[in-house]
C-alpha cells in the first residue's frame, strides 16, 4: 500500500516482440526499462517500442553494458529524434561502455558518430561517465551503479527517489559488491534480476555469466531485504516456460517475473 502524497518510482519494461495482431508477447529479446517517463534505463528497444510522444519525453538514458540487447534501438532513437532535439540526448555509462560504444557502434561504418555531428540546436548526444559506487543525479532520479559480474564491464543500479528505492542488476553471474550495496540500503521497494538461462543449461549459463534458477535461489541466500519483492528480468525467450516453471519451485522468496508493458509503481 503505497501512503498518500508519497514519492514513487514508476517502472515499465518495455516490450520487445510483438504478434501478428501487434500484441505484445511474453518474448524478451531486448531490455529496456521507461523510469517516470522520462528516463531509460539501457535501450535494447528504446527505438521500436516507444512512440513519437514518448521518444520526445525521453532525455536520458543509463546503459548497464554495451551488449547488443541493451545498446541496440540507441542508434535509431537519436536518429529518430536528430532534426527536432533541442539539446542533447544525455547517455551516461561506464567509460569502458563509452568507448564500446564509440569504437565499434557509433564509428561512421556501423552508424554515424552522432557525439560529433550538430543539428541547427546544437548537440545531438552527450556522454556522462559514471563510476561505479558513487551517486549522480540522472533527471531527478538518483542513481548508484554497482559493479555487477558479467563477461563485459557491467553494472547493476540502485535507483532513488525520494524515500523510494529499488534495485536491477543487469545481466550477471554471481555477486559480492551488488549485494554489500543493496543490503546497506535502510530499505528496498523491489529487487529486478536476471535469469536468463534454465538450470540444464548450467555451463553455458557459467560461461556466459548468467543466472539459472537454481543460482539465482542460491544468489538470493545473500539478499537480506526479505520483505522485498523480487522480479525476475531478462529471460531467454526459448526458455521462457522452463524458466517461469523452474523459478515456481524457489520457495525462498516470493519470486515473480516482470510483466512485460506493465507500468509498476514502487
């Protein structure tokens, strides 16, 4: 129950795939998470799944990595937008995530260097680079990137407003730091983590640096905010059914899986 007058964090994960009647389906090829409107947290859909109205209410965006699920609709956002941005779309990341960004995306032979090109207002993409265990303000939201443990420089985030506060990992393996940061939090609205893989398909979860059910249960040992409701994101699509039933059986925590276009408020 959320008290009158109080400050909150709506959250929506935007869709990905859509049926031949455009419904949004339960696949999750890309992530893309739409704070209060007005801030994404990484891209992977922001391009597609956004319509004209949103993408011009949208002025920042905070990337946990530079993987092509998460990175690939910021191309076509800022294309989208190029002509009618009166300042600049501000992307903050990692500055490893940064110089991916720049050297093997926005290079002029997968796509145009937009951090160096001007429409008639100005600048059309400024970089903030983050370091991870400190604050910084993304709107007004407050933001803490925690170094998660992926195959490539990733974080997870904490996200404030007010006396609101949740918490997404990213995509990760195991964790020490993340979990040292959100138990210090004097309080949790919402854990998101990843479990992408079913438990049969370990090794390559391990080698990939992804969860399975049976290593989130164990991850969630670690997770002190008992109260804490707990979303499961960033599911492989061919295993979506084997992993929602997987999860069914972790009885450690009330686990539940993120809706899809389903607007949160935390």
């Amino acid at each position: 129950m959320i008290a009158v007058g109080a400050v909150i964090v709506r959250l929506k994960l935007l869709p990905t795939s859509f049926d031949s009647f455009g419904c949004a389906t339960l696949h999750q090829h890309l992530c893309c998470f739409l704070i209060d409107d007005v801030v994404a947290v990484d891209a992977g859909s922001l391009a597609t799944s956004t319509t004209p109205e949103q993408k011009r209410a949208i002025r920042n965006v905070v990337l946990t990595h530079a993987h092509i699920d998460h990175v690939a609709g910021l191309p076509l956002f800022i294309d989208d937008l190029f002509v009618s941005l009166q300042e600049p779309l501000e992307v903050y990341a990692l500055v490893e995530v940064i110089d991916i960004l720049e050297t093997h995306i926005f290079n002029w032979k997968v796509y145009p260097r937009f951090s160096e090109l001007k429409n008639q207002f100005g600048e059309v993409l400024k970089y903030r680079a983050f370091l991870t265990g400190k604050e910084f303000k993304v709107a007004h939201l407050t933001f803490k990137a925690i170094k998660v443990n992926h195959k490539v420089p990733s974080v997870g985030l904490i996200i404030r407003d007010g006396d609101s506060r949740i918490a997404i990992t990213g995509d990760t393996a195991s964790m020490s730091e993340f979990w040292d940061a959100v138990n210090s939090e004097s309080k949790l609205n919402a854990l998101l983590i990843e479990c992408a893989f079913p438990n049969d398909l370990q090794e390559l979860a391990n080698n990939s640096y992804h969860l399975t059910p049976k290593l989130l249960e164990e991850e969630l040992v670690k997770f002190r905010h008992t109260e804490c409701p707990v979303y499961v994101i960033n599911i492989k699509p061919m295993y979506y059914e084997k992993v929602l039933a997987e999860l069914n059986q972790i009885n450690s925590f009330k686990v539940r899986t993120l809706q899809i276009g389903k607007t949160y408020e935390f």
